[in-house]
C-alpha cells in the first residue's frame, strides 16, 4: 500500500486529510507527523526499508519543534535514491512571497499548494 506523511502541526488538517482520502476511495495508508524531527526521526530509522517510507510527504511550513525548512535541509542530505521516490508538496497556510519563492527554488517541492486542500488539487497530488 502506498504512504502519504502528513508533516503538520494542525490535527484538524490532519483529521481532514483523512476524510478526503476516505471519502474519495484512494488506497493510501496515512503516516501523521507533527512537526519535522517526527518525520525525520522515522524516515532515518526506516532508511533501510523503503515499504515503510512514505511515497508522498505533505509539508507544512510553520511547526514547532523543527518547521519546513529545518525538515528540507536535513531532508536534502539523504541519499538520492531516496529522495527520487518521495515526491514532496508543501501544502501550508502561509500566504508569505519569500517562502513561495524559496519553495519554488527546492528541487525537492514538486509544488507550493495553500490550504485548504480542494479534492481535485488532493487527486492530482496522489495520481
């Protein structure tokens, strides 16, 4: 089954992430970070095995502990191999020019999307 990380702080995006996968009927098992050093604690414990690393990571910006860009910048020294098969969106409610700009920047973010998250945004995502 394919992996969705969702790297965010806010559990009500979270709960609605889940509803939309659900309710749309998209086979995805849904692993639930709430900031940065969750995630990369457990994509460094599971480096080994990639049946458990996540296929796509929704990143938010703003979180406590480690945000978005402290996650990237750990993120980027991972072996290629790895980063070739996780494909990356940063989905935020920062409304910010600089972090669009420098998101645009990261060949790592396929896209800068705001919340909320429409269905159709959500299928073109996961396809």
């Amino acid at each position: 089954m394919r992996k969705i990380a969702v790297i965010d702080d806010d559990d009500v995006f979270q709960l609605i992430i889940r509803k939309q996968i659900e309710m749309n009927n998209f086979d995805y098992e849904i692993l639930n970070f709430s900031n940065g050093q969750e995630a990369l604690n457990f994509l460094n414990q599971n480096i080994d095995n990639r049946n458990l690393l996540p296929d796509l990571i929704m990143l938010d910006v703003n979180m406590p502990i480690k945000d978005g860009w402290e996650f990237l910048e750990e993120y980027n020294l991972l072996n290629d191999d790895i980063k070739s098969a996780i494909n990356i969106y940063m989905v935020t409610s920062s409304v910010i020019q600089s972090d669009i700009d420098k998101a645009r920047r990261d060949e790592n973010i396929l896209a800068f999307i705001s919340k909320p998250i429409t269905n159709q945004q959500l299928k073109e995502m996961l396809d």
